[in-house]
C-alpha cells in the first residue's frame, strides 16, 4: 500500500518547505551527528548509505535467526520484519520532536525497511534481485558524486548541474527497472531547490 508512503513524502516536503521547521531540523540533524546538512550527508548518508551498513552486517541475533535453517522461510521473514520494525520504534520513541524530520523519515520508510531487509538478506527471489538492484544503484550514484571524471568540482554551477544530472539519472534508471509510472514522480515533485539550513 503507497498511501502512506505518499502521505509522509508528501509529509516530508511540506516540513522541509516550511522555513519555520528549519532549526528544528538542523537540531535534530545535528543530535544524529550530522553538523553540515547537505543532500549528501542527508539524503544519501543518513537516510540510504546507513542502513545499507546495517544491511551489510547485520547484527548477530539476525544474522542467528536468518541463517538457521531449522526455521521455515516464513518464520524467518517474520521475525526479521519484526526485528526491524521494533529497531524503527526504538528510534522513533528517542526522537525529541514527534512530528520532526526523524519520525516524518521513520514514517517514510517503515513499510519498505522490513521489506527492503528480506530482500537483500532473505533468499534469492524476485524480491532480493529488485532490492539488490536498488542498492547498486545508489551506491552507483554515491560513488559517482566522488569520480573526477562524472562530477565537476570547478565551480558550484557546474556541480550543482552534475549532481542534478546523476540524480535525474538514478531516477530514471530505477523507474526504467521497476516499471514504474514516471507521473507519479511529477506528481510527488523533490522539495525546491530553495531549501537552505542555517
């Protein structure tokens, strides 16, 4: 079901659109240790690249239960999305502000994190090869904000225009894969480029 989803994205914009919000924001960045809120260490650190470490080496009480194959598949799924939803509650009930970046971010993505988890560690099925896909491909575009020859550091245009491009293409490349309606990304439009943190 994507309405929730849709609703919290939509959620996310509206909070991040709306200047008043934006020393909460920096606050609640800044208690997570992010002291400089840029898209990367936002949007790609934060929000993607940690959860894929988590993901990469899981703790030993999943790994335990994922690998034992005494368990049925079933089990075993049920119990990871569970160990995953009660790692997003966890972190929802730490967050200083309940309707803030953090709890709006946990609310985005508690229906795909459980998902997301067996995909990429359960078995091998249609579900792992998408979520694997997902993967590569952001960590692709992470790597490429780094790689001289794909990103322009000489001037801030021509970053700013390099980064928009590889992010366009990122898009593109999953809508293409998952077969994805591209309106749905114009109706949800990104979050203007006006946004600044102080």
């Amino acid at each position: 079901d994507k309405t929730r989803f849709l609703r919290a994205f939509d959620q996310m914009n509206a909070l991040l659109a709306d200047e008043q919000n934006w020393s909460m924001i920096s606050e609640e960045l800044a208690a997570a240790g992010i002291r400089s809120p840029t898209v990367y260490n936002v949007g790609i650190d934060f929000m993607l690249l940690e959860g894929f470490e988590i993901l990469d080496s899981p703790p030993s009480a999943m790994r335990a239960i994922l690998q034992n194959r005494w368990f049925s598949e079933t089990f075993r799924e049920q119990a990871l999305n569970k160990a995953v939803s009660c790692a997003l509650k966890v972190r929802r009930a730490t967050a200083k502000y309940q309707d803030g970046f953090l709890t709006t971010f946990l609310t985005l993505i508690e229906d795909m994190a459980p998902i997301f988890a067996w995909g990429v560690l359960g078995p091998d099925c249609a579900v792992k090869s998408m979520c694997i896909f997902l993967k590569n491909a952001v960590l692709d575009f992470a790597r490429s904000l780094y790689d001289l020859q794909q990103t322009d550091y000489s001037s801030l245009p021509a970053l700013t225009s390099d980064i928009d491009r590889q992010i366009n293409n990122l898009l593109y490349t999953i809508v293409k894969e998952m077969n994805i309606d591209p309106s749905i990304l114009l109706n949800h439009q990104l979050v203007p480029s006006t946004v600044h943190f102080h």
